[in-house]
C-alpha cells in the first residue's frame, strides 16, 4: 500500500510539472515568443549573480564549520609538510576560484541580451593567451617541485636508528614482522607461506636473522618520537597502506617491496586526549580497492612509549618458536623438572 501511495505522488508531481509547462507555453504564445525569451534571460542573469553571492556564502559557511574537523591535527613530522602543502595549493586555486568564477556570473549577468547593446566578437590576444598560459605553468611547477621534495623525503632513507616494521597487504587484512634485537629482517620467500605449519610470512628459517622476528596480525605498534621505516608488500593482488591521521600513503604491491618512513608525533592516548574521543583509533586502512570485502580491511595502529612498546614485543614470542616449539627452550626446561617429579614421587 505504501509503494502505491510513493507511486500515486510521483504521478501526480509529473503530471502538475507538466501542467505548469504547458501553462508556461499558452502564457508564451499569448504575450509573444520574442518577449517571453527576454523576459526569461534577464530572470536568468538574475539567478546567476545570485547564485554567485549565496555560493561564496556557503563556501565560506562550509570552510569555517568543517575546517579542522575531518582529519584534525597531523599526528607526523610528514604530515605536517604535506598538510602546508596541502593549504599552499588550496589557498593558490582559491584565488584564481573567486577572480574566474566572479567573472564568469558577473559577466553573464553584466552582458546580458539588451536591444541597446551589439555584441562584439573578441576572438584572440596574444597578451591574455601568455598570461594565462604563462603564470598557471610558473605556480604549478612550483607547487609540484614542492610535491616532489616532500615525496623523496617519505620515501628516500630513514634515520640510521629507526625501527623497522615489515607491513603486508592480503584479502582481507594486515600482516606485521618486528625484527628482534639485532634490529634485521630476516629473509623471506614466498613458496615458504604456510600458515598452518606456524610461517604465514614465508620466513626462511636457515637464515639466523630471523629466528627473533616477531610476527602479529591487524595491529601495529610505534614508538613515539621515534622514526618507524615501513617495509611493505602483498600476498595476492595490488593493496594500499592508508594511514590518514599520519597523512601517508604508499602502495603495497605483490613481488615488489615499497617503503616509507615517518615519526609519530603523538601517542594513542594523547590523541583521545586532543580529539576528546575516548574511543579514538589510528586507522590503518587499504585505499586501493582489492575484491569483495576491502571495505573491511582495517588494522589498528597503536602509538605508545619506548617502555610500552619494549613490554609489548617482549610479550610475544618469535614465530621461529610458535613454527618449531620444539626449539623453545623454555618448553625444554620444563621436560625434565616434569621427569625429576615424577621419579621424586616413585
């Protein structure tokens, strides 16, 4: 019943729409075409300024509502470069949005059709031709040699003491490998990928670097203050590390290794603190769509304290151990206590 009523309403508001255009011609023919269509242009210059003054209102209503509020502060030292840049280019294609847009509606309304004025073709000039070509290219090679150096920056090499974090893209979710206290990666090889015999990151385990990695899933934890180099790929197809709160972005690409390094500026605490959001998160999430359920594909970064950060990794075991327990040799020194009590007890 419900549908039938939508159904009817939409009927009826087509059916007055075309009344009214059909009113609007009979009105046409009894005044005449030609002073019906001047009419209709001097109301449309008209709504053109108008619609001018109401749209640079709402611009700005829009600017002074929302400014700050989407992303909030730059949580690092990247971030706050690329949001500066960011404004700089803002700030440039607003001037040259109010000086064309201004005269695009003034121009339409200033010159409208008039009896007493004849229209003059104005077809070229040299001079406007070089100044709009001219400066254009000036501010755009300098807002992309901007770019360029903010892109080395991310991407050229790291500080000599930052950590290293492996980040890897599969459907549908993270993967992450901390080195141990030799500070290396061990390597890794792809036909090695087997999660259910304990070595999802295909860790090849004759190499002695990596019998203190340290591999988790969905969650990364950061030292604050202190640089973090991101070693990423993909198991499967094309994936994209987005981490907006730090304003860094970088493809991960199956067989092909990127990187990028940053500083956290804040911790995850703090910036509950600052947003006041108790429930506030760094988001790690996939920007580039990778099949059916990438909108699901989001991991959670953790900024924490060196203290906190050593806690924590010191809680979790290398995966050379969870792939071998028989090499743990904490489980080795509980067999023979185990022996000893039982020949005590015999």
């Amino acid at each position: 019943m419900q549908v039938l009523f939508i159904i009817a309403i939409l009927v009826l508001a087509f059916v007055i729409i075309f009344q009214i255009s059909k009113a609007s011609e009979y009105v046409a023919v009894l005044r005449g075409w030609e002073r019906t269509r001047k009419q209709t242009n001097r109301i449309n210059a008209f709504m053109l300024l108008a619609f001018l003054v109401l749209g640079l209102i709402g611009v700005y209503l829009c600017n002074e509502k929302f400014k700050g509020r989407i992303l909030g502060e730059p949580a690092s030292d990247h971030g706050v470069l690329v949001d500066r840049m960011l404004y700089v280019t803002i700030a440039v294609t607003f001037v040259v949005f109010l000086i064309t847009q201004i005269a695009l509606f003034w121009f339409s309304y200033k010159y409208q059709e008039s009896d007493d004025r004849k229209a003059f073709f104005y077809p070229h000039n040299n001079t406007l031709e070089l100044i709009w070509t001219v400066i254009p290219a000036i501010a755009l090679t300098v807002l992309v040699g901007f770019g360029i150096v903010y892109w080395f920056r991310i991407t050229g090499d790291a500080p000599k003491d930052a950590m290293q974090v492996e980040v890897v893209g599969k459907q549908f979710g993270w993967e992450f490998r901390y080195p141990g206290a030799d500070g290396i990666l061990g390597k890794k090889y792809f036909k090695n990928v087997d999660p259910a015999a304990g070595n999802p990151a295909g860790q090849i385990w004759e190499d002695s670097t990596n019998k203190d990695d340290v591999f988790v899933e969905q969650e990364m934890h950061l030292v604050v203050g202190k640089p973090v180099k991101l070693v990423i790929g993909a198991k499967d197809v094309i994936h994209d590390v987005g981490l907006v709160h730090f304003r860094m972005k970088m493809d991960a690409v199956p067989g092909t290794p990127t990187t990028m390094w940053f500083t956290p500026k804040y911790t995850t605490k703090e910036m509950k603190e600052k947003t006041g959001n108790p429930d506030f998160v760094y988001e790690l999430s996939c920007d580039q769509m990778c099949g059916k359920g990438h909108w699901s594909m989001r991991g959670v970064v953790v900024v924490e304290t060196q203290a906190e950060f050593d806690a924590w990794l010191a809680s979790k075991k290398p995966q050379y151990l969870v792939a071998n327990p028989d090499k743990d040799p904490s489980k080795k020194n509980d067999t023979p206590a185990a022996t000893t009590n039982a020949v005590a007890i015999n």
